[in-house]
C-alpha cells in the first residue's frame, strides 16, 4: 500500500483557474472539484503543502498584501473542510532574477521538508506546468500532471524531456487514482 507524507499541489492551475494575474480575492475561486477532491484524500491521512510560482508580486501587479488574503481565504477553506495544510510556500520572483525558490527550483521544497520533517522521494507533486513535475521528478518525487490550466499544452512539452508517474484529467481523478493505487 502506498502512502505519501505529504502532498505538494500546486494553485493556479490545479486548485483554481488560472486566468493570468489573480491579484485580488475577488479574482479567486476554487476549481468546483478541488475541495471535494482534496476531502477524500484528506479523509485517508493525507496533507499538503502549497507550492505556488508568484511573479507577480515581483513585476508589481500583485500586492503582497492581496496574496496574503487570498492565501488566508485558501487556509480558512482548508480549515473548515478538515483538510490538513502543512503551509503554503510562495516565491515572488521575476522569471528573469529567480532564486532557487522558483520552481522548477527545490528552494520552496526543501523549506517545507525541513520545517515538516519529510522525506520528498516519499511525496507527491501535482500541477499543470512543466515547472511543477519537473521540480517534484529532480528531488525524486513521484509526479502527477493534472490537463487543467496548462496541463495540456504541458503534456505536449514534457513528452520530449520527461514523463510525469500519472497523467489525470484533474485534480479529483487524481484523487481517485491515489486511493485505487493504496488499496494496492
């Protein structure tokens, strides 16, 4: 039976629709299947940890303190649906001055395994963009692409380079994919 200490999802994308720039509360709603789909999985022991690319905060179209609402918007929907939330670790940079922070980059990663003591070859990254499964397969995470957002679009990229563990239509088929592969 396989289990993972924790699941890394990304947001835009994945938890929610990504229509650009989301820099506002108002700008941001969840996917209708992602809290159902993260309940099930939760229900099973599961937690996550958030891990989101944020450029907008550093070309200035997002406001820190407008993420950081939509962030507590997002713990309080976890909160009330029992759904346990390691953190939600964002990197703010422009593309062109990236940190290791900036996924495809293991800086966010690595933060959340010191501050959770994880084990990553022992966790899950799903997301919609290359960014997403290529940082998850290079700190030997198995990998899940979701077709929502880029997914698609990203399914067609990756298809040169690398093969993510699970190709799902979205986030809820990934979920029942998880709890089928634990019976296992």
């Amino acid at each position: 039976m396989k289990t993972y200490e924790a699941i890394f999802i990304d947001r835009d994308g994945t938890l929610n629709p990504d229509p650009g720039y989301i820099n506002s509360l108002e700008q941001f709603t969840f996917y209708d299947f992602a809290i159902p789909a993260l309940k099930l999985l939760a229900r099973r022991g599961h937690r996550f940890c958030i891990v989101t690319n944020q450029s907008g905060v550093g070309r200035g179209i997002i406001a820190p303190r407008d993420l950081e609402k939509i962030h507590r918007y997002i713990e309080n929907k976890f909160r009330e649906n029992e759904i346990p939330l390691l953190g939600i670790y964002y990197c703010p940079d422009h593309p062109e001055q990236a940190t290791i922070r900036r996924k495809p980059g293991p800086g966010m990663f690595i933060e959340a395994a010191r501050e959770h003591q994880l084990d990553l070859t022992r966790c899950l990254m799903i997301g919609d963009a290359g960014s997403d499964v290529l940082a998850g397969a290079k700190l030997g995470m198995e990998t899940m692409l979701v077709l929502t957002g880029r997914g698609s679009e990203t399914m067609e990229l990756l298809a040169k380079e690398y093969q993510p563990t699970y190709v799902v239509k979205d986030l809820l088929a990934g979920a029942h994919l998880i709890l089928e592969e634990e019976k296992d």
